[in-house]
C-alpha cells in the first residue's frame, strides 16, 4: 500500500478511538500527499462529521505538519511542528513520532533543546533513515546579535527509523552567508544525497 492509504487507515483507526483530533491531523498530512485522491477526501469528510470525544485519545501528536509511511507499509513518521512542552522550561523540543500501523503503539523521538518549526520529512530510499528540516532555537542565551547563529540555526536531523533513535543534527547556515532556511527534503533514489 502506499504513504496516503496508510495515513488513511490509520486516520481511520484513530476516529474509531475517538480521536478526532488526531485523525482529522493526519488526514491533512496525508491530502498535501495526495490531494486529488477522492477515498482520502471522502474519509476526511467522515472524520470531520464525527463528534469530538477525546477521553480515549492517545496524544502522540502535538501539531502534525507532515508524515510519511515507511516503504514496507509497516510504519508511518509523523513530524510535529511544536513542542509539547511548557515554554519556560529549561528543555523545549519538538518531537518525531513513529506510529506502528498495526498495533498503532507510538515511540517519540526527542529532538535536541531548542528544536522547533519541524518543515519536512522524508525517508532514505531502503527506510532506515529519516530527514527532518527545522529550526533550532538559541532560547537559554541572551541575543547581543541576531546574527551568526545567536537566536536559531536552520538544521537538518537524521533519525534511525530501525531503532527509534537521532543519529545527528547537522547545520545547514553559512554563518557569513545567511540562513538556509530549509522548508523541503527529499533522497535520490540511491540514497547518496
């Protein structure tokens, strides 16, 4: 099956929980994927009919902004654009969510401190690797400059999709030449950049 049809289902699965929230979120994710799909548009019409009822929710999302299915259907990523946490605590990051499509058991991944305004995401060609876009804010340091990278860097975060787990930030500014300012990703098909 492809990325869409698994959000679907799994939007699904969530709706029947009583999650509406939730599903309604990654029914979006999945229409910017494929916004001409009728089957996708039809459930996002059903989802938004239902009744909100949120006791049973298992909150694994905090502002989706995108998702993906991983190639073998088993699970999707699903990137949240803000942090769950309060704003004044001393650790504030966005989290990756991996939702297994069958069991629907979550695992999230926690960025580095600071990491918010999650862009994109996609995934290595074999699965095991995916790319998020997003900014990484300098919050716990006092600004005498905003330039050079004292209020946010514009990175790139690779995760283990295998083992649930970041492998590394990298930084995409040229402190003399600007901001990246990444909003996309994508691979080459043999997985080389």
């Amino acid at each position: 099956p492809d990325s869409a049809s698994i959000m679907n289902n799994l939007a699904l699965a969530q709706a029947e929980r009583g999650c509406k929230h939730t599903a309604l979120s990654i029914m979006e994710c999945a229409l910017q994927r494929a916004p001409d799909d009728a089957n996708l548009a039809a459930t996002y019409s059903e989802i938004r009919a239902l009744p909100e009822v949120r006791e049973s929710c298992q909150q694994f999302v905090c502002e989706p902004v995108a998702a993906t299915a991983t190639p073998d259907g088993r699970s999707v990523v699903v990137i949240n654009h803000l942090p769950r946490d309060r704003s004044d605590a001393f650790h504030v990051a966005a989290t990756v969510t991996f939702i297994d499509a069958g069991s629907l058991s979550s695992t999230s991944v926690r960025l580095p401190n600071g990491s918010t305004a999650l862009r994109s995401v996609c995934l290595s060609p074999d699965g095991t690797r995916a790319y998020v876009t997003h900014t990484l804010a300098n919050f716990h340091l006092v600004p005498t400059v905003v330039t050079g990278g004292w209020t946010n860097h514009n990175v790139l975060t690779i995760l283990d999709t295998v083992q649930k787990e970041r492998i590394d930030t990298v930084f995409l500014d040229e402190l003399d030449l600007g901001v990246g300012n990444p909003w996309g990703v994508t691979c080459t098909p043999d997985a080389r950049s």
